[in-house]
C-alpha cells in the first residue's frame, strides 16, 4: 500500500536525501515477502521544465529499515515522451512473517 505520509514533496537545488514516496508491504503470519525491485517513474512537469533528469537529480536511493537497498544513478533512466523510468534492483528487502 502507498503511504498519505508524502504528497507534493518539493525538492529544492542542493537538498540531498529528501524523501518523497513511502509504501507499506505487510507480510501474511506464515510467510515472509522479499522485495526485490522497484520501478521509479519520474514525469516532467510542464513543456518549459528541462528535459535532462540529471538537472534535478544525481541519484535516486532507495530504502529499507533504515538501510540503503538499492540506488541508480539519474543519467542511467530511460527516457520517453517526457517520462523518465528506472527499475531498480534490491539486495536484503525482506519483509518477515507477520511484520509490516
């Protein structure tokens, strides 16, 4: 489940590690759930944002429990029609039984 904790989140020039998007994974009492991608989709905002990914970011991480899972850098999204989209690989996302 997608979490209401961020909506809107800005992201101004020079800020680093600022969260923006959290989502829940709640694992059944008898079997635990590995998480081993994500796919991230950035969407440009108007016709006049600049079209270069990089321009706004170096790096996308992401994170589970408090630890680094997974990171792509910008440069490696694939762009089309405005969208940029990366899946990205996690090492150790796993959510044991009965825990959320």
């Amino acid at each position: 489940d997608d979490s209401s904790k961020y909506t809107g989140e800005e992201v101004g020039e020079g800020e680093e590690d600022v969260e923006v998007l959290e989502f829940m994974v709640e694992a059944d009492d008898d079997s635990d759930v590995e998480v081993t991608s994500v796919k991230v989709e950035f969407v440009q905002g108007t016709a006049a944002d600049s079209e270069d990914l990089t321009d706004y970011a170096e790096s996308v991480s992401i994170w589970f429990d408090g630890e680094m899972v997974g990171e792509a850098d910008a440069e490696d999204f694939t762009e089309n029609s405005d969208v940029y989209t990366k899946t990205i690989s996690l090492d150790n996302s796993i959510v044991r039984a009965g825990d959320e």
